[in-house]
C-alpha cells in the first residue's frame, strides 16, 4: 500500500508539473502530424502495389501505428533531461531524507510519461480518423495498452541512464545512437518484408529489434486482428522488456537516493 501511495503522490506531481506547461504535448505530436499531412499522401501509390492496399483506411492502418510507436519510443529516451535538471536542482538530493519508496520515485514519473504518450496517441489518432483510418475502438485501446508499455520501458531507461551519466552532454548522443537504429529497424515508416523488397538479412536483423514486434502488433491491432499470434508476442516482450527496465532504473535510483 505503501508503494502505491507513494507512486501515486509522485505521479501527481509529475502531471501537475506536465499541466502547467502542455506544450510539450503538442510538441510531441507536431512530428507525426507533420508525417500524416506531407508524407502519408506518397504511401497509397508506394503500397498498393507490393502489399495490395488500395484505400486510405488501409494505408493509415500500416502508417499510423508506425508514428504511434515513433513517438513512444522518442518521447521515452529523451525524458531523462528532466531528470538532469531536477538532480542539477538539488530535488532528488532533498529525497534522500524523505520516507517515500525509491521505487515510486520511478514509478511515478515513468507513468507520467505513459500517461502523456496515450494522449498523445489518442489526438493523433482522432486526426488520422480525418484523412481516412478506419479501426475499432476495443483494438485501438489494446494497442495503447501496448504503446504505454514501450513509453514505461524507454523513459525507465532514459532516467537510469541519465542517473549514471547526469549530463545532457552524454545523454544527448546516448540516446540518439540508440534510438536512430532502432528507428530504423522497427519498419515504423514502411513495413520490413520480403514482399516490400527489403533485402532479407535487413528482414532478420529486424526480427532481433523488440520495437519491430511492437510495430506489427500494433499494426494488427489497428487492422482488427486481434487474434495474430504478433498481438500477444509483442504484448509479452514488451512487458517482459518494460519490466526488466523498470527494475534496472528502480535499483539505480535506490543507489543514488539513500
């Protein structure tokens, strides 16, 4: 009860201070919006021919959940620069003589970002239903499901790492080599496949990337494919992976808040 509590007294801090300043959800949203109104056009003509899409219901159901993971993914990595501020601020410092549960520390922000990213994901969905996405509501929110988990794992990594390294110097280009391969590799923008011409050692070292089983899905999702043997295979490494995270970055913060 005692975790839950302190989670909670945490996440609210966190959302309160994510309130005050909501530009940063737009901020967040302004890249896959962009993607929707001067890339999405390009995607009917590219697909139809090597996957057999030829609506606009179809093609967003392939793209939009690319963008949906894009940002989970960007919005996670890159959450420990608040974090560097806070330990630059002396907050973290003034933790250490407080009783509340280390792990909550954790918990409750990495929730916050969760939190952020599904909003995030339901205004860009609610745009893409505009430029023709058609999906069922019970799918969607299963996939969001699957979207919080990938922000809980990236932002528990981001803070761990930014606890290790407690510079925006080193974080910056940290995570921007880890995260542009992985990009790169989870098929977000096009899907990776045979059947889209991609060489198939590319399609084999996709399959190592968690993020490209997350994509697909989602993609299933969005398609109303609930059954696909991809939907429960990338439910279950995306939890194991978030909490795996969650335990790394909750025991650094248990070293360095004492």
């Amino acid at each position: 009860m005692k975790l839950l509590r302190d989670t909670w007294l945490i996440f609210q801090r966190q959302a309160v201070l994510q309130l005050r300043q909501p530009v940063w959800i737009f901020v967040g949203i302004f890249q896959p919006v962009m993607y929707l109104l001067l890339f999405a056009p390009l995607l009917k003509p590219a697909l139809e021919g090597p996957l057999g899409l030829t609506t606009n219901a179809e093609v967003y159901r392939v793209f939009v959940p690319g963008m949906l993971v894009l940002i989970a993914i960007f919005g996670g990595l890159f959450q420990g620069f608040g974090l560097i501020a806070e330990l630059r601020a002396g907050v973290i410092e003034r933790s250490r003589v407080t009783p509340i549960s280390r792990l909550a520390l954790l918990l409750g922000r990495s929730l916050r970002d969760a939190m952020t990213l599904v909003v995030q994901a339901v205004i860009i969905t609610v745009l893409a239903l505009f430029f023709g996405l058609r999906t069922n509501l019970g799918d969607v929110l299963l996939a969001y499901l699957m979207l919080a988990l990938i922000a809980l794992m990236t932002s528990a990594v981001s803070y761990g790492v930014a606890l290790k390294v407690r510079s925006e110097d080193a974080l910056a280009p940290l995570m921007n080599t880890v995260a542009q391969p992985v990009f790169l590799l989870s098929g977000i923008l096009l899907p990776i496949s045979v059947e889209y011409g991609a060489p198939g050692w590319l399609v084999n070292v996709a399959k190592v990337n968690p993020f490209s089983w997350a994509v697909d899905g989602v993609r299933a999702l969005f398609a109303g494919d609930i059954g696909d043997p991809k939907v429960w295979q990338s439910l279950v490494i995306t939890g194991a992976l978030a909490a795996l995270a969650v335990v790394w970055a909750a025991r650094s913060f248990a070293r360095t808040v004492r």
